[in-house]
C-alpha cells in the first residue's frame, strides 16, 4: 500500500542570506527521501497561504541566525504570532527541530537552540535534534561543531557561495534526510 505523503517546513529568518541557504540545504534533504514534500517559509511578510502550510506540516524545523546570543528579532516577532495556535494547543504533536547559524564559532547557538526548543515545548510539539556523532572539526567535517540539540552552522562574513562550509552543508542536508524518514517512522 503506497505510504501518505509527508509534509516537512522549514520556517526561518535570514538577513544575509546564510541561514536561508541553510534551510534550503535541509529541505533538499528532505527531498531526496520518497513520499516526501518539503518546503521553505521565511518568517517575513506572513501571510494565509504560508500559515496554512505550518498549519498542514507533519514536522516544523524553525531556524534563525543568532543576534546577540539569542533568536533574532523578526523571529521572535514570528513566535509571538504564534500564540493562536498555542492557545488552540493547534501544533501539538507534531515533530519539531532547529537550527542557528552564527558568526562565532560558537556564537551563543547553543540559546538559539534552547529557545527554539523551549518555543517548540510551549506548543507541545515532539522534538528531534541531531542524532549524528561529530566526524571532526575541520570546515569539511559534519556536525564538526558538535551539536546535538539541533544543527549548528556557522558563517563567515563572506558571500553566500563561500560560506557556511562544506561540511556543515552536508550535515545540514544530513539533518533534513534524518528528519524525513523521522516522520516516517513517526506517522
Ligand atoms: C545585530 C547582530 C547581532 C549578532 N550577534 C551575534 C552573536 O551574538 N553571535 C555570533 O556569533 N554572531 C552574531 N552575529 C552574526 C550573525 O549571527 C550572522 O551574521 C548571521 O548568522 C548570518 O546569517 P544570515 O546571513 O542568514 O543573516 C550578529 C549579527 C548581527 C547583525
């Protein structure tokens, strides 16, 4: 019998173009698994259509770059347009992840994390993180920055193309496979 289609979104914000590359890495990976329809929302210029795809996702993956050791400001403006759907308890039980891309190697991603993670809770959604060992810390390594509450990226001031590496592309791509056939197992 032919398996349900399942619907992943990713839901970010990008100022500069690093962590919307980062999404999209994610949702090609979520791609390559069958029966799988994956697609990206920016948190900007909200609207009824990109609502109803959150709404109709079996699995929310929310990212943010990291400004001031914290989400940024437009996604935290995102959270709190959230809270109709926290009052109707509307995303409860459906599976959530995140990331953070930062500038500093560590850049405080670990509180991006944390406050996706706690946002995620407060909607009593399920939550994954990356259950992938770090292969090393060179930029071609995944999950070089070792993170295991969700995918951690890091960017250079240098245009989109150069950075964030390879390997944390790769592991970006990694994380939106895993979570795909997660939603398989899951449903
Ligand atoms: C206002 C502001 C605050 C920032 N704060 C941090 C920070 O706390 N830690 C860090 O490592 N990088 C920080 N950065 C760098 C950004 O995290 C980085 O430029 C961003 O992740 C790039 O993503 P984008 O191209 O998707 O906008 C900051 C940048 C700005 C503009």
């Amino acid at each position: 019998m032919a398996q349900r289609v399942k619907r992943l979104c990713v839901v970010y914000h990008s100022a500069y173009g690093h962590t919307a590359r980062v999404a999209q890495a994610i949702v090609d990976g979520a791609n390559e698994v069958a029966d799988v329809d994956a697609s990206l929302v920016s948190v900007e210029h909200m609207d009824h259509y990109k609502w109803e795809l959150l709404d109709q996702a079996d699995l929310l993956v929310f990212g943010s770059p990291t400004y001031m050791g914290s989400v940024t400001g437009q996604f935290k403006l995102f959270m709190d347009a959230t809270s109709s759907r926290w009052m109707a308890r509307a995303w409860s039980g459906k599976l959530a992840a995140g990331f953070a891309n930062s500038g500093g190697l560590s850049g405080d991603k670990l509180s991006v994390l944390q406050q996706i993670n706690l946002f995620a809770m407060q909607h009593g959604m399920l939550w994954s993180g990356l259950p992938l060992m770090s292969q090393g810390h060179a930029p071609s390594d995944l999950n070089r920055l070792a993170s295991f509450l969700g995918l951690m990226t890091q960017s250079d001031n240098l245009p989109v193309a150069q950075t964030p590496p390879d390997g944390d592309m790769a592991t970006a791509r990694w994380f939106g496979q895993h979570l795909a056939q997660l939603m398989h197992r899951f449903y």
